[in-house]
C-alpha cells in the first residue's frame, strides 16, 4: 500500500488498524468503484479544456485512467487501510505518474463533491436497472392476468371469505401497486440524476471550472446547483430507499399471499421445486422460502430507511462524516430490492394456479352473500341496510335458503320475502358466484370484461414505461461512450 | 347514541366497552369527518344520476346531508361506541329519516371505498396546504439571503472551521433542500388524487354506478381503478409519510444549527423571545425551544413512517382492520410537519443574524488555507496535492505566514516556495475571506454575483410553483362549491 | 388563565398562540398530572423537614396541595396556554395563596428533575400494571393448555403442515414468550423506580435538601444519582418502549394465528362475536377485527420505539427540550400494550377450539413423515440422512406406504425396506400421530407428560410473578398512603 | 461442493444461482461457524451417552469434528451454493466418513434448533466482550473524571450556557448511562444463555435425547424449554439489537458533545490525531472522523432493530425462513457496538482537555445567575418565583451588577434589595462559578467532595462488574475446553 496523501501535511500520528477500519468506507466503495474512474475522466477532461492543468500533463494522468477503465481497478486500490476509494486511486495514480503529475487531479474538487457524484451515478443506474426488472414483475402479472380472467376465485377480507372474484382481478391489483412505485422511481431519478461535480468540499472552488460542460459529459439532466447544498444533502438517498421499502412492503404482501396459497388447506397455488427448500429433518417437506425471505427482506429495507433518517437527522451544514455511514444501507436496500423484483418475477411465471381449489372456495362461507342482500335491494326495493340485515341474520342462522331468510325479514323488518316476490330461483340465481362476477363491471372490478378493459389498458402503461426505461438507458451509454471516445482522443 | 345499525344482523352479543374502545377510530376520524359528507354528497348524487335511487328519497337524505355540511356535524355522529365516523353518520341519518330511506345510501359502496375516498380528500389538501407554507419558508430563505450575499461567515464540514461562504449561500442550501420537499409533494398528489368510490368492499358492485362521475364531483384526477388496489392500497399513506420525513429531516438540520447558532458560543443568531422558552430555575435562560421541539418532531415523523410500514408489510388482500390503525400516523405526521414548516417561517423571519460575530469568525481556524494551496497551485504550479501538503504541515506548526510556509516545503518537497516567487504579499491575499468568496463564482457557489444569480433563478422556481398551488387549491375548491351547488338543486 | 410566572423576568414579548401550541406539552402531561402533586408534596415535605422553608408557609401550601390530592386538579391547570402541567399548578397555587407564599415551592428543584420524576412514578405504576395484565394473559394460557394437552393439532413451519404437536404445546411457546416480556419489565423496574428529584437544573442546588428523603417518601429504590444524569437520560423510556414493542412483536404472532385459524380454511377457533366485527356490506361476514387491529398496533408500538431513539439521538448534555416530545411516545406504547393484553385475555378465554378440525389436520401433508423416518433409523438402523431421503422421495412420490417406500429404498441407497423387516404395520404406526406425540416427551416437548410438568412448572413461575406484582403494587401504595398521612400531619 | 445432501430425497429441479444466493444464509453464517462444530460435538456427546449412535460410528464423525476444531474450518463448507452452513459441515462430514456414518449425526435434531443453539453461543460471547469493553470506557471515564473533580466549565441545557458545572461531574453522568447499558446487557445474558437443543425442528424428538446434558456441556445456564418456543422466539435478538441501540444512543450524545467541544467555538477538548482525518481539499482540517461516525452508526443500530421488528412481527408458529433474515442485523449491531465501544475508550483516553478554556466559559452567558437567585432566597428571604423574575429582569437589561438588580427588583415586585441588605459584595460572591459548585454538593451533585464520594462509589461497582464479566469468560471457556476434553477422550 502506498502512503495515504492526504495525510502527509496535517495530521501526525499514523492510525491505529481499528480506527483505519472503523472510518474506512471501503467494504461499501466497491460499489463506486467503477463510477469513481468516470468521475475522474469527466474532471479530467473539463480542467484540460478550461486550461487549469497543462495538457501534457492531463495526458499522462488520462492515460493511466483509460488504462484501468478498460482493464478494471488493481486489487491495491481496494486496500482497506485507505479511507476510501478516492484515496486508493490517487495513491495508485501518483504512485504510477508521480505526484508532480497525479497530484493534480484532484485540483478544483474535494472528495465531498467527488462521492457524491459517484453515488448518484451509481445510483441513477441501479433504479433503472430495477425499474427494468420491476416491469418484467409487471409484464409477468399483466400476462398471468390475462389467462385467468375467467378463474373465478374467493375475495378476502381480514382473511375471510367475502366475495367472489377472478385470479386476474386480484393480479392486477398487484401490477396496480408495482406501477406506483416504479413511478415513484422515475420521480425520484428526475432529483437524482443532477450533478454536484464542483461543488468542492462545499464552497465550490476558485479555479475556472465549467459545471454544465462535467454534467453533461457524465450523462446528467442538470446541476444540483448549490455547492453546500450539493455535497451535504442526501435526501436523493432517503428517497431512493424510501422508494425501495414502499416496493418491498407491496412485495411483502404478495409473498404472504404466496405464502398462504401454498399452504395445505388453500393449495391454491404450486410453486415449482426451484424456488422451495425441504427441511433438514421432515422429508416431505416443501417450503416457499424464497417468499418467506423476501418477507423478511422488508424488514431489511425497512431497517435501512429508518437508519437513513435517523442518521441524518439533526446533522449541521455541511458535510459530516456520518453520512459515510449512509451509503452502505443504500446499496444494501438497493440489492435486496433488485433480487427480490427479479425472483419474484421467476417465481410467479414458474408457479402454477390450482383454478379448481379456486373455484372450490369462491362461495365458500357464504361469499355471494352480498350479492343477495343488492338482489332484494335492487329488483324487490329493499333498503340496503334492512336488506343487509335480513341476509346478516339467516347466515347466523346457518343457512341462506328462502325459508331462513324468510325467517330473518320477520325478525329483523316485519316484513315477508315471498310476499315481496322472492322466490328459490331469485335466491339461487343470487347466490351463484359467476353472477356476482358478471355483473360486477364497472371500471376496475372483476367482471372479465372490466379486466380485459383493464389488461389492454395496462399493457399500454407497460410499453410507454418500457420505452422510458430504454430510452435512459440508452442515454446514460451514450453519454459514457461518447465521454470515454472523447477522452481517447485527448491521449492520441 | 343510536344502535349500530351494522351489528343488527350479523352479530349476536354486544359488545363490551373496552373492545368497543379498542376497535373504534372515532378520535382520528375527527380528520375525516367533513370529507365523509363531502364523499355521501357525491355518491349520493350519482345513485339518483343512475337511477339506482329514487328521486324522492334522494332528495329525503340530501337535505339531511345539506344540513350536515352547512351546519357542521352534530356532537352525537362522534361517540366513539361507534366503530366510526361512517357508523355515526348513517345512524343519525337513519335516526332522521328512518331506515326506510337512511338505509339505501349505502348502496352500492362499503365503508372500505369510503374510508380510502375520505383519507384522499383530506390527504390531498393537506398536503397542498402544507406544500403553501412550504413556499412561504422558503420565500423567507430567498428573501433573507438577498439580505446577506455580501454577509461573509465561516462555512464548517466537520463542525470546523472550514471555508469561508455568505450566509446568502448558507441559507439558499436549505431553499434547495425544501424545494425538493416541495416537489416530493408534487409528484405524490399525482398518486394521492385519485378516486377509490366505486370499489365497495374490494370487488366493486353490481349496482350500475358511474365511477368517473363520483371522482370529478369530488375533484379528483381519475380513478384507483383496480378495485382491490383500491381499498386495500395504502402506498400513497406511506409515500406521504415520507415525504414529510424527509421534510422534517431537512428541517431537523437546520434546527441543529438554529440551537448551534443561539449558544453563546457562536452567537450567529437571536432569536426573538416569541420563539423562546427561559428555565424555571435559571432566570437568565433564554432557550431556543421551538428548534429544539422541532428537531424532536422529527423523530415523531421518522416514527410514523417506520410505525406504517411495519403495520402493512405482510397483509394479504385485501382490506384488513389492521389499516385502521395506520391513518392516526398520517395525520400526527402531517400535523407535525405542518406546524413546524409554519413556525420555521415565522422564526426565520424574526430573527436577527449577527453578521459582525459571522465575520469576525470567517477565517478563523485557518479557514482560508484551501484558497492558499490553490494559488500556490494556480499562480505558482504547484502540484494540488503537493501544496495541500505544505499548507497542511504549516497549519500544524501552528501558523501561515511566509517563514512557516517555506519551511514546510522544504520538509514536504524539499522546495523553496521563495525562490518560485511567493511573497508575503501574495501569502496574505490569498488568506483574505472576501477574496476566497470573490473567486469561487461557479454556478452555485457563495460569490455574490452567483448567489444573486441563484436567486432570481429561485424566484422563478417559486412563481411557478406558487402558480400550482394555487390553481390546485383554486380546482379543489371550484369542484366543492360545483357539486353542493348541483346537490341544492336536487333538493329544490 | 394566570400569567405564565416563568415569563415575567427575562422574556419580553408574548407567545403568539400558534407558538405556545407548538411548545405546550399539555395534552401528554394529563398522564403526570397527579404524580406531580405527589412530587410536589414531597418536595414540600423536605423542604419542610430541612427547614429550607418557613413551616407556616409551608403549611398554607400544603393545604392546597392536599386539597388538590384529594378533590382533584382544577380545570385551569390543563390549560394548554401554560407550557406545561407544572406551570399550570404552579399559576394555581399561587393565584391561590398569593406569590410570596406559592413561589417558595419550586425552591431548590427545577421542571427538569420535577418532570423526570414525574414520568418515572407514572410509568412504574402502568408498567407494574401491565404485568399484572400480563400474568393474566399467562393464566389463560396454562389454563387452556391444562385443557388441551391430549388435543391433537398440526405444527407448522413455514406454514406448511409440519409434524402433530398438541395444542397445549402450542399455547405453551406463546405463554414462554410472555413470560420472558414480564421479566423484561421487571428488569426495567430497577432502572426506572429510581428518583431524580434534586438535580434541579442537572447541577443539584446549593439549598441543604436531602434527596434520600424525598426518594423513600415516594417509594423510589434508591436515587438517580448522577444530577446531570438524572435530568437528561431518557433510556429508562427507552427501554420501556422496548419492552412494549418485543411483547406486541409476540403478541402479533399470535394475532396473526388466530386471525388464520378463524379463516374458513382452517377454522380451529371460533371466536367470541363480542371481539369480532361485521361488514357495512358483506352481511355474512364475520370479523377478527380485534386480533387484526392489535397485529396493527405493532406497528404503533415500534413507530414509538424507532421515533423514540431517533429523538434522543445526539442530543448533548444536559437537558434538551426534544425529550419533551419524547414522552407522549411513552405513552402512546403503554397504553396500546395494556390495552392489547388486557384484550388478549379476554378474546382467548372467550374462544372456542375446533378440536375436530384440529385433529382432522393433524397427519394431513405427510406430517408425520419425520417419524417415519426415525423409525427407520431407530428400529432398522439406517442412517439419518438416507431415511429422510427415502421419505422424501415416497412424498414425491405422492405416497407414504410400504410398496412406495421400498422403491424410493432402491432409487436413494440400493437397499429394500422389506429385507431390513420394514412392514405395513411398521409403517402405519410410525404415521400414526398421537404415537409420533407420545414419544416426543423430552423437556418442553409435545407429549402429554413433557405438558403436563411444563404446566405444573409454569403455575409455579406464575405465583412467584404474582406475589413480586402484589409486593410491589403494596409497597407502593403503602409509601404514597403514609407520604399523605405525614402531609394532613403537617398541616394539623 | 458436495450435492446439497439435503435435496436428495424431496425436490426435483436444480436451483437456479441467483436463487441459491438468495436463500443462502452463508455470509452471516461465518458468525457462527466456530459455534456450530462446537454444537456438533456437544449433540455428539450426548447422541453417544444415550445409546441413540454406536459407539464406533460417534468415533469416526468426532475425529473429524475434533479436526475441524482444531485445525480451523476447510474453505469448501463456506461455499454458498450450501443454503448454509450447517449443510455445508454436513456434506463435509458426509465426504469424510461416507453417508452411512456422517448421516447420522442430524439424529434427533433440526436446523432449526441446531441454528438458534449457534445464535445464542455467539451471541453470548459477543454480548460478554462487548460488557468487557463497556468496563473499560466506564474506567476511563471514571479514571478521567478523578482528574478533574475540580476542573470548572460550564454547563448547559438546551446548549444554552446554564450553570458552571465540573468536567467530573459531566463525564460521570455518561459513566452512569453506560453502567445502565452494561446491566441491561447482563439482564439479557439471562436470556440468552439457554439452550435450544432437543428442540428439533420445534416438536422435539422421539429418540431418547438428553436436553440437560447437551445444555451443560455447552455452558448454558438452563434449557430454552418449549420446543416450539425454543426455534421460533427470537426476543432474545431484538432484546440483545436493543440493548446495543440504547448505548449506541447515549454513545452518540458523547459524540456530539466530542464533536462541539472539538469546534474552534469550543475548544473544550483536543483529539489525538489518531482519531482524526483531514480534508482532501483543506490543508487545515482535523476532523473528529471517528465521533462522526460512531453517531452515524447509531442509525445503523437503531436501523438494525427496526428492521428486527419489522421482520418478526405477524409471523405465525413456528420457524419461518424470514428469520435467517434477522441474524444479519444482529451481528452487523453487535460489530458496530463493540468497535464503537472500543473506540470511545480510546479516544478519551488520548484527548487532551483544554481546562483553561472551560474555565473561562464557566460563568459566562450569566450561567451564574441562578445561585444569585438561590442566595436572594436563602439570605434575603424572598419567594423563590420573585427572585427568579429579578435576576432573569437584569439579565434582560444586560448586567447583573446591583444597580440592575435594584431596578429590576422595583419593576418586578416593587421593592428594594439594598434595603433588605443586598449588597455589591453579595453580588459578586454569589456569581463566583466555584462558589456555586461547592455548594452544590448533595448526592450526584458536582462538589468535589460529591463526585468524590460518587468516583469511590463507581469504583466499587465496577470491581463488581467486573468480576462478573470474568466469572462468566471463565465459566463458559471451562465449559468448552472440559467438553473438547471429555470428546477427546472419546476418541481415544
């Protein structure tokens, strides 16, 4: 390991090992590591075309960074005896060009702007690699709808049977939840995507630096344009972990579903052997353990979150070392967030639907009731509430023929059902739950064509999002080939 | 108190008062309780537009309804044996127009749709509410920095001394921070304002309503159409939670420094004695308690959020009781965040800063050594790091003046900073704090010419929005006044 | 309204209303507001005792004080224009005896100290309360499980049938949770119950008080020593949260149990209408509302504790006014954890097992797939890992008899089951669940016996619990009864 | 690798990576790898005594368990294509001695009881190196306030000079919270220290097993008795995640106090450079890095248990794969706490105090002015609230000379302090910063002879402590080396 540079004027002491490793930030800078090279070549070649740094000089340091842009960062620059990966780099550069020369790098900007920068493109990539895999999370439930629009199913509510509706109906509330936060990812890139290149340690710099020319270079939409503001400010990162746990708490509630499905006495859904684990002493069993951790996993995020905050919380202007401690719980929500997007995606296009258990218990424990209770409000002009009564009592009573409810509309409403007109055919005709379903079309419901309604309509949020996930993508490369282009030029 | 007109069918025993205690959400129902009109209103006006309810009995309970929203709510709707406001309501509306009529409101809607519809209608303007006070804080920011582009303080990482800034730009890093809490907001109304009425319990109704209608009554911007989604849902709850965290969190750091600034220590600020509290024992006190509560406020906040998510993560579909409890989170939190941006405004703007203390501070602690490393670096060659060495052993020697300065160099790079040309003169120019300000123009740095530059780009920023408040505010508002005007005429 | 009298010295202006709104702690201070007069008269009582004060003036405030002990706090007290609930008594007293006598109490004592003792002798008192209620919810569960240890049920893991245990067993492991809750709280009384009262400010007084005095009057072990300490520590709340959040953590596991075994599907309890709810719509429905809405005070409880640690955290010495927003936070979490445990009871001793459909489910899945493969390790000396591989494969198989075992023999390990004397019999008695139970009788197992100690054993945890509640809820009360008595004594 | 010996029987496909990696528990289980070859031989022992394995078998699995012990780990058992290590020391053991003897050592076992057996092994040990360490930074505090119980400085509430204080006094205030967090650590070891084994996968065993004897060899102090209890509660985690969460909080209030006592402003205090970074861009910076982020990591560790929380609530009996999920917050608490603690020792114990600066702060901002007050009350007889007004009047006028007073004396309350005897000298000896702290020397107070009295006292209870740290070490290292002796002997 080279000297750390950055301690040869101020500070005497060396470092003890555990506090070299306590302050270290290098476990979790691996995750920039490779932004950190895109920073340095931005920089590098913004101080060359505003003349703050001779360009044969710029030359050499351009050299030595193209060379571990395509070959990937030696092994020395990871030695956790550095603060972080900014000092592992400037010790390796200077250690290759000498420090006359790789000395100069870091002219005009300070390792406040320097990180976070480097989180923010890091970061703006792994949301849009995620919004990428949540779309196929999307696709996966939109596609799945779309075969079971006619499966008829048990609603729940506070886990009782409570009325009928189809698979596609409950999927796609799903597709709903995962829409939202794949759009509340898109709204927090447009705060990411900015850049606080020349903010320096907080006061931004006295050399003639160009912001607009780094940021573009490094594919930002804008400045995040106050200096002091630009390094100490880490909402970007709150939110973005924000974002992240609100997805894994609708995750969350799809794996407790899948959970439950897989149990015996639902057996509503299969999952395939590749997603389950048997157990180390009951042979015959077959758990749904990737659901399981990924219910789990929310704890996880949600961890980080209140970490995020509480940690923030209360820090004066500017920068504080605390917020090192910050990063690592974002890339640890940001993982958990990306593989569970991904596997749940596996998972459900790999599981298979039991559809007959389905049918089976969709008007089990009295289900279609309420569909009764609106058939006496709607064709025999019952009050709703009288009519909700009457139903409410016959099933306390055990049974939903004519004669209890018959029964029923005596006690609770002096009233006669027969007299009305009910008949057994009115009552069985009420109570059949592919009834229920068809006439429940309004926008949004179960009847298959408010669900077909509802497929197309969602495949075509799909494909615009899909194009806005490409088209940044697209965006974001060309801006580094464009840059790393540019910058071979500067060594020819 | 009238009987619950939902127990009559169902439920035998009644219920003891503890559990009635227990399950009732009466006291947060309090936030509600005029959206609840607002939303019987709309849906009641649909039912008779459908043909679902005969006109007759329509205009029966709209002149309940009527009476309701112009005269407040009566005191009984409120008993918490009730479960809730909705229970309340029916029951005084049965109680006045017996069951025969009260009890056909319900039709075709459950109290699931309902309780989502009025968390919306609240949510919603309370958030622009708070979204208003938030641009009167930073109106405050802006405003005051243009007060004070030419007020030098230090600027501290670390806590320490570290360059010298403008309070113009202190105070625009936190107009910043706010202005994307601000935007938070904006992007989450988009979510918030849609319209769950028509969902009834989770699967819609057989009634034939007309969703879209209900929602432009009430002035939303389209529909959470998927049914399920709909009720069960409480994403835009978390996101809005979190919104005001990040708020909070940012106002949490500049309530740090408010107290930071109040110590006798730095003296940056007085506080007017409205925003103070003395000590019941030590009669020279003169706290800054309104910062410091704040700053606590936070945690209220950060608690909501972590309370919500741990509350929905693993629920299954689709509405369960478990949400009740979720909605006293969100309004603590919005109340929290809307006193404190309030107050933050008016302590602001009572305050007296002390720009003689600031001054007097601004090169403190060496706080202008980064200037002279880059001028040794600008004007003289230097390598950065090189000469940050020098300064940086000179600092430890405890002063930097030529003598020092050169004795440095020789230790760190074995030159003579004499013999490159440096003078005293040069030396003491580039430690002056006005200079070090003067130079560092970039976007977004302290210099005058680019904070007033900020400024009016501010301004701009705050038209606009100010701009969206209103006509948002001005659109709530108009679609209100439209559908009692349209429910008047039903009663005539 | 009285003037505020901490304000007449040092402050000018007055508070506007949104300000003092902001700053009163009035609505949390109703739970302290009657430990403060006990504080207060003890208080008195030592200063009395250290003739600190004149005995006639003492007299005439005690007077008051007793008067307000024994009739109640006037309205005026709560007004929330006072700061707090001290200063609304102190305005009174003084208002009632004139300042030359009423503004002698706070001598030698501060809010700080005052406000610290006062939630410590409130929170015993609930905390010791809430074991009380815990011991109970205890009770039922041995009770029930005496009742229970021949019921057969299934176990699961995962939520997958796992192997039979009983359902004494089962409420068993929730009875060891709780238990462990009420040693937490009554490890926390040891920090709590210790007094404050002295440290003024947080530097103790210059007037010759004795703190062991005021301590034993109001029943506290011992003293919160260290002054500073003392005034501004707030883990003890902390730590109180805490233990409210691991007991609702458990809590809503077992929620969450009973709201899946009243599920149609699994149907093994019938629950009390009185703890359930209906639907405003589905007029069959049923609900778990109360287990539903406890699993959602979980979430409140650990919003309090994450808000709690947020809001203490980085708050230099001494006191800070963020606690005061600390302690609504405390409250909040006492009354949800007593309310949810007193709740608890009451729903399971009110419930009924389905111990058919327990039984019916017992061997359902395979469950007693392990036994057999202990019996095939046990009686015919296979080893472990390939008896569970056989197992395994004859469940995959989709059968558990002789002929399928013998091939799934062949196919993992090349033996035969019939040539190691592996029969029919064999085999049906190895899946027989109430053998698999009777043999699991080590510590803490299933079979009847392991339940039957484990319940004798636990009664007598119980009664030892229940004499340290009675001894300590006496002591208590003793001490405050005898405090009174000296107080009349006083003023005779 | 070896094949998962666990797949063989039960599931069909092979496990895609990015599955196994997800399901994989490898990275945490590092943590409790020495653990669980500990817990391997314990079963071993037992397995062995009652006659459950032949002897010769036991032999051939303990010469490799005991190789294991003492030559370390092999490589491959960690590979994480293993759900996790326990399957991977199996399939090891299996490689070794073959299936028919390395299968048979899971007889009469689970993961789930083998994994919490590990958990609580560790964690004991950690729980009691980090009670080690807490001793230490409790003497350093102790140790260091012995040097200063009569170094004056001020002290503060609301970070408002208040009242002059002593270093000793205020150091010992933190003594006092870490001696809290130390006892709730050997609360919890109570706890923690019991032995799941013979739990299985949470119904026990059939086979003869001896829990007892398994437990005492492990050094466990009794049985985690119900079985079902024993593998599913995980209290004991989030009570040992809480207990590092309340010291890391009080850590992070020394903190703060180190970082504002290191300010420019301040200059209370002098960190070793050791402890410290510098700037990359400002030659002049020492930060004090390590405080930083020691109170970042408080959000780590109030994040940990959050997440915990988070995590378990709602979980139905019994184990739940979402619990792997947990353990990883619990090492990454306890590893931020222990070096954190460390740390902290360190760093005080190499800080320099700048006595003359907290000398000069002493009676600064008035901090006096409440002794002032007291001696008006004591010698001059007036109500306590009148002097109070007084003083606090002349602090508002700005000068607390006689003059002032008299005036504010006529405003306030109409009368005349010279006519009561007030004079110049009273005055000055009333404001004397060392007057006021020798006179406030009740217990806990911050007279020399009282934190004298206080510095013995601690001393006392850490001699105390710090026998029960050692008794513990020894017992438990007694336990395992009698246990590898008694195995030895086994193999011999």
């Amino acid at each position: 390991m080279q000297r750390d540079p950055l301690r040869e004027g101020r500070l005497g002491s060396e470092r003890p090992e555990d506090v070299a490793a306590y302050l270290s930030s290098m476990a979790a800078d691996r995750w920039i590591a490779g932004a950190d090279i895109q920073v340095d070549v931005a920089h590098l070649m913004m101080l060359t075309r505003q003349e703050i740094i001779d360009p044969g000089l710029a030359k050499a340091i351009m050299e030595v960074l193209l060379e571990i842009h395509d070959g990937g960062l030696p092994a020395t620059v990871y030695d956790d005896r550095y603060e972080d990966i900014h000092a592992g780099i400037e010790a390796y550069l200077i250690d290759r060009v000498g420090i006359d020369i790789g000395g100069r790098l870091h002219m005009g900007r300070s390792r406040n702007d320097e990180v976070a920068t480097c989180i923010r493109v890091r970061l703006r990539e792994e949301l849009i690699a995620c919004m990428g895999e949540l779309l196929e999370l999307r696709e996966v439930l939109v596609t799945t709808a779309g075969q079971h629009t006619g499966t008829i199913m048990p609603g729940f509510t506070h886990l009782q049977h409570a009325q009928p509706t189809t698979l596609a109906h409950h999927l796609l509330s799903y597709e709903a939840a995962f829409g939202r936060d794949f759009d509340r990812m898109r709204d927090s890139i447009a705060r990411i995507n900015l850049c606080p290149l020349g903010a320096a340690a907080f006061a931004s710099t006295g050399y003639p630096i160009d912001r607009e020319y780094t940021a573009s270079l490094l594919g930002f939409d804008g400045l995040a344009e106050n200096t002091m503001d630009a390094v100490s400010g880490r909402d970007f990162v709150l939110e973005a972990i924000s974002d992240c746990a609100m997805l894994m708490t609708a995750a969350s509630r799809l794996c407790e579903e899948i959970v439950f499905w897989s149990s015996a006495f639902v057996a509503f859904i299969r999952l395939s052997d590749a997603y389950c684990s048997t157990s180390s002493i009951m042979p015959q069993k077959k758990n749904p353990d990737v659901a399981e951790i990924m219910r789990g996993k929310t704890g996880t995020v949600a961890g980080a979150l209140s970490a995020g905050i509480t940690l923030v919380k209360g820090l004066p202007m500017s920068y504080n070392r605390d917020l090192q401690e910050l990063t690592p719980h974002l890339w640890s929500a940001v993982a958990a967030t990306r593989s569970s997007v991904a596997l749940l995606s596996g998972l459900l296009g790999a599981a298979a639907f039991n559809t007959d258990r389905m049918a089976e218990e969709a008007d089990r424990g009295f289900a279609t009731a309420t569909e009764l209770a609106d058939v006496l409000v709607r064709d025999f002009g019952l009050p709703f509430r009288t009519a909700h009564g009457i139903v409410g009592r016959a099933v306390r009573k055990g049974r939903l023929d004519l004669a209890t409810l018959e029964g029923a509309a005596g006690e609770i409403a002096g009233l006669s059902l027969v007299d009305l007109g009910v008949t057994d055919g009115v009552v069985s005709a009420a109570l059949d739950a592919a009834y229920g379903i068809r006439v429940r079309r309004a926008p949004g419901g179960p009847a298959p064509e408010a669900t077909e309604r509802a497929i197309r309509e969602r495949q075509r949020v799909l494909e615009a999002d899909l194009i806005w996930v490409r088209t940044r993508t697209d965006r974001l490369e060309k801006a580094l080939s464009d840059m790393i282009a540019d910058a071979r030029e500067l060594i020819q």
